[in-house]
C-alpha cells in the first residue's frame, strides 16, 4: 500500500503546485499569487506526496491561535483516495504544534460537495461574504471550526 506524505510546501514545489491548481480550478491563482504565498511570512502551507510525487497542496495563513484555509486542491487523477483528508490531518496536526486552535475558510456557495468535505472536519458555516468571488460575484460561505468543534 502506497502511504501518502505530508510535507511543509517550499518554493520548490511552485510548479507542481501551480500544475495542480490549473487543473482544479476555473479561475486558477496565478503563478506569481502562489509564489507570494509561499513565501510569506505567516503562511503554514502543505503538499501531499503519493507514489513519490505531489498530487495535493493546501495553503494557509497563521495568525495564531487561528488558522485562515486559503486554498486546498488534489489533482483530478489522485481524487478519492484520501489525499484531502491528509492534507487536512497534517494541517491539524502542524496547527496543534504551533498553538493554534481555530480555523477558518471561505468556500463558494455552490460548491456543495467542498462544504460537505469540510463539514467532516467540524467546520460550522457561520456567516455570508457577499459577492466575494469576483470572477462570478458569487458568495462565499464563512466556515469556522473551534477547539471543541471536533464532532459536531
């Protein structure tokens, strides 16, 4: 059985994460976008390894004791495997060794099967930002999950 890794992402990883983000979004984040990202200073960012290679990233701000979720993505061949749901554990994990407890996304409104996946994790939609996504205008919904969330 193939096990799947969980690295903190460098600027080595630019361009399969760029790869991955081309492939999994409609309005990708540009090349340079994610370069800033990680490189930023408050940013805690991962990728998933699978079969010695990268197939999943998630990046993320620390400002502690929170954590802001930027962006999560797998690529479509490596989907349903569990690759998002690693992404999600080591983020936990690196969380709890960093003394943040509280977690935060936005994720659009139409994208059901995103909220369904997060709603796994204890993230309680708690709130609207309308027209957030400027590609579409489309809202965001604000997901929240706290120490003590878990299994709600």
């Amino acid at each position: 059985m193939d096990l799947i890794y969980i690295d903190i992402a460098t600027l080595d990883d630019l361009e399969e994460i760029y790869r991955i983000e081309k492939a999994s979004f409609k309005t990708p984040w540009t090349k340079e976008l994610i370069r800033e990202e990680l490189t930023f200073p408050l940013s805690l960012n991962l990728v998933a390894k699978y079969k010695d290679r990268i197939c999943g990233f998630l990046l993320s701000w620390q400002i502690p004791p929170e954590i802001h979720i930027l962006t999560l993505a797998v690529e479509p061949e490596s989907r349903g495997i569990g690759i998002g749901r690693a992404l999600m554990e080591g983020l936990f994990a690196e969380a709890e060794r960093r003394n943040c407890c509280k977690f935060t996304l936005e994720v659009r409104a139409s994208n059901k099967d995103a909220i369904e996946f997060y709603k796994k994790f204890s993230f309680i939609p708690r709130g609207v930002r309308k027209k957030y996504y400027q590609d579409t205008n489309e809202d965001a919904i604000i997901m929240w999950r706290e120490k003590g969330d878990e299994g709600k």
